[in-house]
C-alpha cells in the first residue's frame, strides 16, 4: 500500500481513529423525471438503455432521491451522472438535469458528464460541462454507445482532452467469466487493461472492479502500468463475497478502491455494512468508504494544527 507519511497524512489518520471521516459514493445514477416517465419510448432507439431498464432489478432515482439515499444512509456525498446514450443530444440533455443538481445541492453532490466518445462534439461538451461544474466522465458504455476501447485512433479525442482538463474518466467494466446478467458486456479486463496501456497519463476509474483486473496488479509490469487506475466497488455484492477488500489489501492497492455503490441498484448501507463486515481494519475501512475518493476529488482542506 503506497502510504506516505507527511503531515496531513498523519493528522488524516489520527482524524480516522476517531471515527472523523468522509463517506463518499463514487457511482450514483441519476435520471431526469421526464426521462423516467417515456424511458420506453427513448429505449426504441437506444438498445443498451432499454435493455438495461427492462432489467427486473432496474430502477431509476432522481437528485433528490439521491440526496434522501445519503441522509438514510449516512453517507456524505455522492458522485452523479446520468446515462451514456449513444444520442450526443440526450447526453447534453442529462448532463444538464446533472448540472442544475449539483448546484442545487452543493454540499452533497459532485457532478460527471455522459459523453459519446466518438461524437465529434466531445471536446466542445467537455468544456461546456466544466463551465457548469462538472469535474469528471463517465460512466462511459463502450459496449453500449458502440466504441472501441482499445482503439488508441477512437479513444484519443476523448482522452487526450481529459489529460489535457486533469479529468478522470470512468468506464462500465465486466468480468469475463461468472453468471450473466443484464449488461454483462465484452469489456473485461483485457480490453480495459489494453486502455490503460494507451493512456497512462489518464485517470481512469474502472467500475465493478475493472472487471478482475485489479487481480492482475499482482504483476509487475501491470501494476507499473495502472499507476493512474482507480476500481470502483459497483456491484460489488451481486459478483463477489466481500473477501474482495481483503485481497486488495493484500495485493496492495487498497489506496485505489473507491466506495461506488450503482445506486438506486443496490442501497449504498448494503456496501458500508460489506466493508464492515470483510476483516479491514477502521483506518482501511476509511479509505475505502472515502478518503481514497476524497484524495481524487481533490476535496483536501487543511487541518487545524493539533499541536
């Protein structure tokens, strides 16, 4: 585990042990009301939406149910954004709905943006995103809005526009192998490892565990690699039994796990009680639960001196 121990990590740690720190949920859904009411309708002409809203443990939540989730659950903030549509138009539209949320709710919500990566108007929604307060992408479909992840020529328009913007860049990720289940795409952790490779300078937040490739930073040259990859836990409960946590540590990467909970599919309390319950001890549950996604946020304030 890549602990260095300055200053504020000490005050950090001290701050932990008395039970004084942030949760933050790195993968939250939002969808705009007008969107829940003719989803059907939007979904004839987008496949991956419909297939994944026929879904019989789908649901949808708006900002608000967003924020009631977070009081219930004791959770400080939470990372939106709404769904990657192969349309430009409906990503503009949601990262709109996103956009109005995040300013309606300062305190609690931190906004991404949906884009097409192969739309010529990445670069140009990227700026404007910024300039509404969004700070990251994602979550990005490479199955679903149709782009290859592992194409350097494709992927470079969006990437090189977030090296560019020090944005981080998250994308759906599936295993290879275990039960199906909607959504389960052909973007498993060769591919995603084949994108990393591309950006190395690149941010990058694989969710649901990056599809295994976490496992694989037990290589060297992987581990070299990734140095810039982040996993978010998304799904978690539905693919692994919560020894995952444990094995992070182990392989020792824990500082690059992030709490995400794919609300409204699974209560955020279901992974707050995981962790809880997978052998880490309080100052790894921490960071997991949030100072690891507080460290990438970038949401350091400066401590009161404790001497």
């Amino acid at each position: 585990m890549r602990y260095l121990f300055t200053a504020n990590i000490i005050i950090d740690i001290l701050i932990i042990k008395k039970g004084d720190f942030m949760k933050i949920d790195f993968h939250v859904h939002v969808t705009p009301p007008d969107i829940i009411k003719t989803w059907e309708k939007i979904g004839e002409k987008e496949p991956y939406f419909k297939l994944l809203s026929e879904s019989p443990v789908n649901k949808f939540a708006t900002a608000e149910e967003v924020v009631m989730e977070l009081e219930n659950s004791n959770v400080d903030k939470a990372v939106i954004f709404g769904f990657g549509f192969k349309d430009m138009g409906l990503c503009r539209y949601v990262n709109d709905y996103v956009a109005d949320a995040i300013k309606k709710f300062p305190d609690r919500l931190i906004g991404y943006m949906a884009l097409v990566p192969t739309s010529s108007e990445v670069e140009k929604e990227i700026d404007r995103c910024i300039n509404m307060g969004l700070t990251g992408v994602g979550e990005i479909f490479p199955y679903g809005q149709d782009f290859d992840i592992t194409d350097l020529k494709e992927m470079s328009p969006l990437c090189n526009s977030c090296i560019e913007r020090d944005l981080p860049v998250m994308v759906h990720t599936n295993e290879a192998v275990g039960h199906h289940y909607s959504g389960k795409t052909d973007t498993t952790a060769v591919k995603a490892s084949a994108f990393a490779y591309n950006f190395p300078d690149l941010k990058i937040i694989f969710a649901h565990w990056g599809g295994g490739l976490l496992f694989y930073e037990l290589m060297p040259e992987i581990r070299e690699q990734n140095k810039n990859v982040y996993y978010d836990t998304a799904a978690s409960p539905f693919l692994y039994d919560n020894r995952i946590y444990k094995v992070a540590k182990e392989i020792g990467i824990l500082d690059k796990v992030l709490f995400g909970s794919d609300y409204p599919l699974i209560p955020m309390t279901r992974y707050i009680e995981d962790v809880a319950k997978s052998g880490l001890n309080q100052i790894d549950q921490a960071l997991v639960n949030g100072e690891n996604a507080k460290a990438l946020l970038k949401l350091d304030t400066p401590h009161d001196p404790i001497w």
